[in-house]
C-alpha cells in the first residue's frame, strides 16, 4: 500500500518560559510555538514543531498557524516517503517561511523514519558515536545578574557557557569580566551578539574580549552586512560563527566562498527542516567547516529531532538545546533526556520518538485539515 497524507493537524503552543530570555533583539517571554501532526493512510503520524522568531525569521504564532493551513491542503493525498517532493510542493506555495515549513518537513522525517523501522538519527545515516551536551545560556542584563545566572549554570555542571551580549563594547566587556570573575577560567565561554554591533563596535569588542578565553562569537554584525562580515572575522582574536546570516545552504555557499566564518550555526527553524540542513552540512564539508546546532524556544519535541540531526555528521560540534529547560511546564511524551551536568540522551525509538502530551493538546487552539 503506498502511503498516502489523509489530513493535518495543527495546534498553538504557547508555554511561559521560568523568566523573561532578553537578547540585542529584543526580551521574549514565552514559547510562542506550532505543532504540526501530519496523518497517513497506513497510521503512522509525524510530529513536528516550530518555534517562529519575529525578529529573526520574521514568523509568528499567528502567521504559521495560517500559512500552516495552506501548506497542509497543498501536502494532503500526497505521499509522505517522497520527501523532496513534498518540500518543493510547500516553496511553489510561499517562499520563505522556513519556521512553519521546518514543522512539516519534520513530520515527514518523523513518518519516514517510523516507515524504515529506524530512529530518524540512524534513518540519516548517523551513529551515536559521540556524547553531545548543551551549553546554557546567560541572557542580556546587568554585569551582576549575568554573573550570578553563570555561577548557577557551572554549579549546575554545564560544561559550557553561552553568553548574550550587543550593547556596546565598555558594556559588553563588563558583562564577561564580571561573569569571569565569577566562575574563574575554566569553563569556555561562548558569545552571542544576535547582530547588535555595527563592523566598528564588532572588532573593537572581539580585540577587547580576547583574554577572557571565548571559544567563538555568533553573528556579530547585522545579517544584510554579511559582505563585512570577512572584516570582521580578519580581525577577530576570536572564531565567528555565522547564525542569523545563514538560513540554508544558499547562505552557506556564499558565506564559504566569502571566508566569513569559521562555522554555521544550523537551527531547523531557519533553514526550513532537515532537508535543507542536511544541504548545509554537505557545503561545511565542502569548505572544511564545522557546525552548531542550535534552536529558538522549541521544546523537547522539536529538540529531540535536532539531537537526532545532530548525529548524522561529525562535522557538528558543538550544542546548543537549552531552551526546554528554560520553559515552565514540558508537555511532551517520550523523546530526548537531560542528563547530569549538560549531557542528553536519546533512546531508539523509531522516527522521533516524541510526542506531546494529548491532555496537554485539547487545551490548545486547533485545526484540522
């Protein structure tokens, strides 16, 4: 029996994080957030989730939840296994869009591995062949709170630290003193600038920032700048890793060829699923580059398909899954596990292996297609 897509579930699924999570671009205070149930013939169903980003993917809750209807009427009676097919019936439908479009091309994965009988990591040809832990991350604030939420975050065991920051350079320098002063110089420590210096305040802050031993800086510079970006990067004492200016392997192959960055930041949400980030790591290899995967405010739904992804490629170094464990409530069933001092697991579930709570989904605004 050939598979068939027989309808499409979508639900909004709003939790309010612990505490507001403040970047350069701006404060959020919940996971605004999107699943995505696609239905089949023979049922098997795929979950996917979103977790769209205003100010970076220029998505909302609201804005996938409608284009999600249009996608889903586009997808039903086609067969799920064909998953190019799939994904390119959704761009002649819109372009862009690639958070609300990276919750359907998970669901297709998730089907498509459930099919094959294998967890989705080994359904990409990965193996679980190395331990993948996640950094936790200090959000934009005071020098003092920073450092505080930096002690906790060691205390804790993370074996690293990521640090917002994109204020100016007198500002940002004084957060990472005093988070360094705090912890001491053990634990490396990553920076995010989420685009909020100019090419000037970049270099001036990445020179200044050199002797607190920070592994690498995300986007330092607004993403429309990226023909800057291979300034920046000659004047850095520190590796910069492209994020927002990298959506898909398009971005990629022209960040490679620019000598721009030393690694791409891979989230789902940005480059429209696992296709396209599968395409992505394909060009990192091209180029000798290494990768990051890395996530907005999904939960452990959408996170466990990114540890999935995360073992298809040794060229994916280093983690960043903290947002569910910056959320108040986890409504979702089975799936990746936090373990002692950063580390995850997954288990060897077929597809996914995660799902949410169905308690949990009839309090959530619905439609099916």
């Amino acid at each position: 029996m050939q598979l068939e897509i027989t309808s499409v579930e979508l639900y909004k699924l709003s939790i309010p994080l612990k505490q507001p999570f403040v970047i350069s671009l701006g404060p959020q205070y919940d996971g605004d957030n999107v699943i995505v149930v696609i239905n089949t013939n023979a049922g098997i169903k795929g979950w996917g989730e979103c977790s769209p980003y205003m100010s970076i993917n220029g998505e909302s809750m609201d804005t996938c939840f409608i284009v999600g209807q249009d996608l889903a009427k586009a997808l039903k009676g086609k067969d799920p296994l064909q998953i190019e097919d799939c994904i390119n019936a959704m761009e002649r439908i819109i372009t862009r869009n690639e958070s609300i479009k990276s919750a359907f091309d998970m669901a297709l994965y998730d089907i498509a591995a459930q099919h094959a009988g294998l967890p989705l990591y080994k359904f990409l040809g990965g193996e679980k062949n190395k331990r993948i832990s996640t950094d936790m991350t200090v959000g934009l604030g005071s020098p003092e709170k920073m450092a505080a939420e930096a002690v906790e975050y060691k205390a804790a065991g993370f074996p690293s630290i990521k640090v917002k920051l994109g204020t100016t350079t007198e500002e940002d320098v004084a957060r990472i003193k005093a988070i360094r002063e705090a912890i001491g110089n053990e634990l490396p420590l990553r920076i995010d600038a989420n685009q909020g210096w100019n090419v000037e305040t970049a270099i001036a802050t990445l020179q200044a920032l050199k002797e607190f031993g920070i592994e690498h800086c995300e986007e330092p510079i607004a993403r429309w700048n990226f023909m800057a970006l291979p300034e920046v990067r000659k004047n850095s004492p520190i590796k910069i890793m492209s994020d927002e200016s990298c959506f898909d392997e398009h971005d990629a192959e022209r960040l490679a060829k620019l000598n721009a960055c030393d690694y791409f930041n891979v989230k789902l949400g940005k480059s429209g699923g696992i296709y396209h980030a599968l395409k992505i790591v394909e060009v990192a290899k091209a180029h000798n580059l290494k990768l990051q995967v890395g996530c907005f405010m999904e939960s452990r739904l959408a996170i466990t398909a990114l540890v999935h992804f995360a073992y298809s490629s040794n060229l994916i170094v280093h983690y960043d899954l903290d947002t569910p464990l910056m959320l108040k409530e986890d409504p979702v069933v089975g799936g990746m596990q936090f373990l002692d001092n950063g580390f995850v697991e997954i288990d060897d579930t077929v597809g996914i292996g995660a799902t949410i709570d169905e308690k949990y989904l009839e309090k959530c605004e619905r439609i099916v297609l």
